[in-house]
C-alpha cells in the first residue's frame, strides 16, 4: 500500500515571504519534525500488521457527501493502512502552516496550544502565567491528593458543579474511593503496554500509540482508560491518526480561511462559547477569581465579557472550522459540548478530526440541519426499547393522547419520550450522565463505535425503570398503571444524573449475570435498524410530499408511486427491508429476534386482510 | 430584587380546592433567558452561566389563583433556541395549552424570531393556545434595542388580526415580572372547563390529556413538513 503523507497539501514554506520571520523559523522545525515522524511511522514494515484491527469503515447509508475539503477521504480509511504519526512526545500539534498570516497574538495563542500537549517543549515565556502543561494530571497517587484538596475536579470543572450533581463533600467521598480504582487500572494499562512491546519511557509519559484491538483490550477499555491518556487512546481507536496523515494541513487551512468569518452558525456558535462547561476553569477564567459571578453580567451582555481562556480561542476556531468544513451540518448546538470535552484531552486539529469522525461515522445526520440523524436513531432505539424492555415500552410507548402507538406507527410519529433521550445522543451524554461516567462511556464509544450509545441508553432506561423511586412513584399514582407523562420525562431526565458510580452502569450494560447484558446488540444489528428506519421515514417523507403536492404531474406521482410503493410502510416493503421476501440483505443474519418479532406481526396482519 | 417565593409548594395552601394542570412550552431564539426564565419561576434562581439547552428540559411548577381558589399546574416544556431544533418544535407544541414566545430586549433579531413563532403557533399549534411575547433581560434596559412602543403596536396590530397576545417585559436575573408573566397566563387559561371536565391527575385515559379543555382538533392540521422558517 502505498501512502505518501510526505507533501503536504499545501507547504507551509512556500507563500509566506514577508510575515512572521522569528516565529515562522520556530514553527519550521517542529514541522520537520512531524515529517519525520511521518517517515518513521509509515516506513515500519511491522507497523501496518500490528494495528491492523478490524473492518472500521462500514459504508452506512446515513454517509454524507464528501465535502469539498474532505474529497480525499478514501475507502482506504482503514485502521492498518496509515500509522500514527510517530510516538514522539514533543510532535507539534499545529501545523506550521497556520501560522501563514496570523497575526503576532494569534501565533502566541497556537503556539501555547502546541505546548500544552507537548510535555517536552518549555512554555515560552510570553505565555501567560496561567498555562498549564496539560490539562490533564497524570494517574498518580500525589495529584489524587491535591485534587482532593482542591475545590475542581482533576478535569476543571467545579466539584459542586452540575455535571457531577453533588457536593463537594460527596465529591470527594466518591473520588477518594473511585482514585484507587482508577490507580489500579492504570497498573493493568502498564502492564498491558509492556506486554505489547510499547514501552513507555516514563512512568508519567502518555503513549501515542497502543495495542491493536483484542478481547484484552476491549476489557480494559470498559474498565476505564487513564485519565490522561484517554485523548491519545480515543484518538488512536477512533482512526483519528489516518484521517489527519490524510489531511495534513487542512485543518490549519480552513482555520485560516475562516478566521474573520461572520455568518448564522459563527453568530450561534459566539452565543454558546460562554455557555460551554461555564464551571469549568479552563472554559471559565472568572470562576477561580474571587469576584464571582453575581458582579459578571449576563453572558450574552458582550460589553462586560468576561476575558476569554485560550480553551475558548480553540473551541471557537474548532466549531467555525467545522461549521466551514462540514457545510451540511455546520454549527448544532451540543457540538459545543462535543468539541469543548474533546479540548480538554487533546489538542484542538485532533479535536477537530474527532468531530468530523463522529459526524461522520459514528453518529451521521444526528447534528445535520434537519436533525435527521435525531429521529432515525431515536426510532432505532424505540424499537430497541420495545425489544428489550417491554416493560417501559409499555409506559412509553404511547403518544400524548395516551393511545398505545402501534407497530407501525414507532417511527413516523416518535413518542413523546423521544424529546429527553435525543439529547443523550445529541452530547453523548455530556451534562446527562456524571462527568466521569461520562468519560468512561466515551472510552468505550471511540472504541467500540455507535452501538455503544443505544446499549448505555438502554441501560440507562432500564436502571430507571427498576429504580425504588421510579416504582414508588408510579404506584402512589392513581391507578398506578399509568404515570403522568411528565413524571416519567422527569425522571428519565433526571435519574441519569446520578448515576455517578460508572462502574454501576458499565457493568449493568455488559454483565450478563448480575447486569443486563446489552453487549449482546450488535453494531450489525444497529446498522440494519438505522438503514430500516430511515427508509421507513424517507418513505412517509414521500407520503407526505404525495399529499401536499396534488397539483404534480402524471409523469410525477408515477415516479413518486413507484419509488415509494404508493402507500407508506407496507408490508412489501417492511419484508423488502427486512430482506424476507427479496432478501435485500441477503446473507446478513441480523436482530434474530426483532425480525421474527416483525414477521410474524405481518404475516399476521397479512392473512388478515 | 423581588422574589417570587410566595407561589412554592401552593398546594399546602388550604385555600384551594380546585385543581388543573396545562402544558406550557418555551420558544424564541437561543440565548434570550428562556432557561433563565424557567428556573427563576420553578426553582427562584439565577446563573449568570447557563449551559445552552440541548434538545428539552421538562420542569414542573404549580401556582394558585386564589380569586378563582384553583391550583394550576404548569408543565414546562423547555426547548433549544437554535433554528434547527425547529423540525422537533411541532413535538413540543403539540397540545400545548400556552406558548411563552421570548425574546431578548437587547437584541432586535431575537424580537422578530419571537414573533416568527408566534406566526407559526397561528398556523400549526392547536387552536385557543394562550401566548405570551416576553421580552426578557429588562435588567439591561441600557442596552435596549427593542422599545415597548414597538412591542405594543404589534400587538396592536396582532389584535385587529384577532389574535390577542399577553405581553410584557421581565427579568430573570432580578426575577421582576418572571411570575407575572405565569400568573396573567394562568388567568387567561380555560380553568373552567379543565376544572369542569373533571380533569385531576390521573390522566390514564385519552380524552383527558386536554387538560385546559382545548379542542386539539388533530385533524385541522394538515400533515406537513414543518421545516423552515416561517
């Protein structure tokens, strides 16, 4: 396989002739120095082999078109084709090329985005006072102690904040014992390295690089991730490394192209930036000054601002590059959540890689303008819900009216519920669950992909459902066999809040004695619900169009007929998705029990007729 | 700063005896305080950071009418304010008895967003919602861009158009006017009838759900894509 990340889409030395000179000679070097690593990586012969890990690029039909950046993304966007780039600590994170005509302070701002990462590069001394090295503190016993001392958690936000719904003394009751757990991952994740030949220099030094995918692997990922290795790690088994050797530049590209952008997603984008993780210092420098918030006006008041953190800087260069870059979905409110989380672990062009992965592979259309996503996965995962909860379907499987919603209605008219779990997939949890266990479903996420989202909702649904609350609650109301809708939004709304032992949830996700055992769902088994879903809405969207457009053509509702069977949702065509009758999916065996549930419903309804 | 606390847990007040229960959502642009709004009403507090909204948040909060001695119980439906989140609105208001249309007084675009919604509750919403064009953040009444003057000539206009629309102005940061705005939305919902047609808490069967005796008349609303601006 031949791949030459060698030239970069556009040199970094070539234009620029007169700005910058002192600081362009700096950036220069670093670049080599990625190039080099480049080198290194792709010409091991025992690289390729090593991380090859499983099919990762599943064609879906929710893919959208490549975009005008992004043509290059080819098929070839295997895990073992491309390396990461190199192992090397001190690998700048911006490409040299960003730094074409920015202006003195923006370099200064990038530059120092580059030495958080880069644990080997000293902060130069114009950075200001407060720069951190790395956001995140290693996994060591000494810093378990100061965060326990401290009034933050060891990711910046407040410990009273409301990400992790509780005090600060029940913070630190909870970290106290959740700090050995996580010490004692970190050992398994040593061990696991070594095992692998990755050897690390250092006890504190954070692998670039790790084991390809194995059960052993998939068992620790489950069990947590070192905190300060998760953005290496997730970037790692997202693909993030193939997807920026295939883009070097790119991203340092369009933040040029779009520095002085202004249009309706950067004006929504500039609402949210201060509405992003507000408790958390690195988002929010007025929570650590002592002049607190009741003297700050309201965030949108831009006369009295508060000053921006470089978290901010990067967030906002992050979503308006991505709003550019992905003009289908441009900028949805929660992508902010999703960048903001990504920052805090990894650098903002990884950051930035990581959201066009996800936007695009894992959870597809989900942001896009009409949130279509929203509505194909909400009824994927009401029929998973149906499937394997049929006790809290029946609770919610209805619609405001109360009337049960039947078959075939699930996914032309979502039930009410719908509107409190899109938005588990809309932030992926963040500001639903806990922070850590938040963090430690995205460790499985990155590795396992989209299914791991319907099996955390599904337990979550399921924990609730047989939490003491819940069950009290609907038996002191009157009748008992309904609750009130919106007790039931309540709960479900707020339940996962405090959740905030994630070993609680993760092992009720997967065990299968003592848990629920939703590692049985498989991605196959969500890709062929998505695709039957969609395809069921396009159709009613066909309907729809069938009604209202009575003045069409002949020629039209012919085209409009045979495209969509004339009718929505019949049986032809469940059986035609279902792959029963013209085995669409022939050689798939997929959701044994779903599908059986299916046909004989409408082998039923069939003979009935 | 005037404190709305008199309305919390009203229903330990022995004056009442009557009971019915709307569902009331919030709409207008993002980052005009609807959030805000809502927190001050239900829970009498303020944070000058908010988290925006991502899809909906549902709060519950009751308030009594003690000329009428009846207890309502508002459903608080809180939606997102990105234009986007427009393709779910229809699930937000659909049955809903009152619509809070909110805007920021210092932000013009955010006044006529406000009423874009309100256009749109006329066409698609069930007939006999009660709405409310709020105009919130008067705290920052130096940095006004939007003039009640203006504000009364569209309702003036919207009223020889034969919609009648409360209107006024509040802050949630100081709480002046938040439960005001509840109250006179209270009073303009058909008590009577929910209270008449028996409507309590149990809600197991399917007529009752319309609480506030509005007809919902599903079949008014032909089946369209509610995509857009409007």
């Amino acid at each position: 396989m031949s791949f030459r990340p060698l030239s970069p889409p556009e040199s970094p030395t070539a234009n620029n002739s007169n700005n910058h000179n002192q600081s362009m000679s700096r950036s220069s070097e670093s670049d080599l120095s990625v190039d080099t690593d480049i080198i290194i990586g792709h010409l091991d012969p025992n690289f390729g082999s090593e991380t090859r890990i499983e099919n990762p690029k599943t064609p879906s039909s929710h893919q959208r078109n490549a975009s005008s950046y992004s043509r290059n993304y080819s098929l070839l966007d295997f895990y073992g084709l491309e390396s990461p780039s190199g192992d090397r600590e001190s690998e700048p994170l911006i490409d040299a090329s960003i730094m074409k005509g920015l202006d003195d302070l923006e370099f200064k701002e990038l530059s120092h985005a580059n030495t958080i990462f880069a644990k080997s590069v000293v902060p130069s001394p114009e950075t200001e006072a407060s720069v951190r090295e790395n956001y995140i503190q290693p996994t060591v016993s000494e810093n378990i102690e100061k965060i326990l001392n401290s009034p933050y958690d060891r990711y910046g936000f407040r410990k009273s904040s409301t990400l992790h719904n509780i005090t600060h003394d029940h913070y630190n009751e909870w970290f106290s014992d959740y700090s050995q757990y996580a010490l004692r991952r970190k050992k398994k994740w040593h061990i696991l390295m070594k095992n692998n030949g990755l050897h690390l220099e250092q006890e504190d030094s954070i692998p670039t690089r790790f084991p390809p995918k194995s059960d052993k692997v998939k068992k620790l990922i489950r069990q947590g991730i070192p905190a300060e290795w998760r953005g290496s790690a997730w970037f790692f088994y997202a693909g993030g490394h193939e997807r920026l050797n295939k883009h070097i530049g790119v991203y340092s590209q369009i933040v040029r192209d779009t520095r002085d952008i202004h249009n309706k997603d950067t004006e929504v984008i500039e609402r949210d930036l201060h509405r992003t993780f507000p408790d958390n210092i690195y988002f929010n420098s007025q929570i650590t000054s002592p002049v607190n918030s009741s003297s700050t006006t309201l965030a949108t008041d831009t006369s009295a601002a508060p000053p921006e953190t470089p978290m901010i800087k990067s967030l906002r260069r992050v979503l308006t590059a991505f709003a550019h870059y992905q003009p289908q979905i441009g900028y949805c409110q929660s992508l902010n959540f999703l960048a903001g989380l990504l920052l805090l672990f990894m650098e903002e062009e990884r950051a930035f890689w990581m959201l066009v992965i996800l936007t695009e592979r894992i959870i597809p259309k989900v942001h896009s303008a009409n949130l279509e996503g929203v509505h194909t996965d909400q009824g994927v995962l009401m029929l998973c819900i149906k499937e394997y909860i049929p006790q809290l379907w029946a609770i919610l499987g209805k619609n405001f009216e109360g009337e049960a919603l039947s078959e075939d209605k699930i996914l032309t008219r979502l039930p009410p519920v719908t509107l409190v779990t899109s938005s588990w997939f809309m932030s992926l949890f963040v500001g639903i669950l806990p922070i850590e266990t938040t963090l430690r479903v995205w460790d499985i996420l990155w590795y396992e992909s989209s299914k791991t989202i319907f099996r955390f909702s599904l337990t979550i649904c399921k924990m609730c459902l047989e939490n003491p609350d819940f069950q009290a609650s609907r038996n002191n109301n009157k009748g008992g066999a309904e609750m009130d809708q919106i007790e039931l939004f309540q709960f479900l709304q707020n339940f996962p809040k405090t959740i905030l032992d994630p070993n609680l949830l993760v092992d009720n996700c997967f065990k299968k004695i003592g848990g629920y055992g939703f590692g049985s769902l498989s991605q196959d088994e969500i890709n062929k619900c998505r695709e039957f879903v969609s395809k069921q809405r396009a159709k009613l969207d066909h309907k729809k169009n069938n009604n209202i457009a009575a003045e069409m053509t002949d020629e039209e509702r012919r085209t409009l007929i045979s495209s969509s069977d004339g009718t929505f949702a019949d049986d032809q065509s469940i059986h035609d998705v279902y792959g029963f009758h013209r085995s669409i999916m022939s050689g798939v065996i997929w959701n044994k029990s779903i599908s059986n549930k299916m046909k004989r419903s409408f082998v039923k309804r069939k003979t009935s007729r | 700063m005037s404190a709305p606390t008199s309305n919390q847990n009203p229903q330990s007040s022995q004056s009442t005896n009557r009971f019915a229960q709307f569902k009331l959502v919030l709409l207008g642009e993002s980052a005009v305080g609807k959030s805000s709004i809502v927190h001050r009403f239900v829970k009498n507090t303020f944070d000058d950071m908010r988290e925006s909204t991502i899809g909906a948040a549902f709060l519950t909060q009751t308030i009594t009418l003690p000329e009428s001695k009846t207890t309502i119980k508002f459903e608080i439906w809180d939606t997102a304010g990105q234009e986007r989140y427009k393709s779910l609105a229809p699930m937000y208001y659909r049955n809903a008895n009152a619509a809070l249309c909110v805007y920021d007084i210092t932000s013009r675009s955010s006044f006529s967003k406000a009423q874009d919604w309100i256009k749109e509750l006329k066409k698609q919403a069930p007939e006999g919602i009660v709405i409310a064009l709020v105009g919130n953040k008067s705290d920052l009444a130096d940095s006004r861009e939007v003039e009640e003057s203006e504000v009364e000539e569209y309702i003036q206009q919207a009223s020889e158009d034969g919609s009648s629309i409360i209107t006024s102005e509040c802050s949630a940061k100081s709480g002046d006017g938040v439960l005001e705005i509840f109250t006179s939305i209270a009073k303009s919902l058909p008590v009577e009838e929910a209270v008449g047609a028996g409507t309590n808490r149990n809600r197991a069967g399917a007529g009752n759900r319309r609480a506030g005796g509005v007809d919902l008349g599903r079949a008014r609303r032909p089946e369209q894509a509610s995509s857009g601006c409007c």
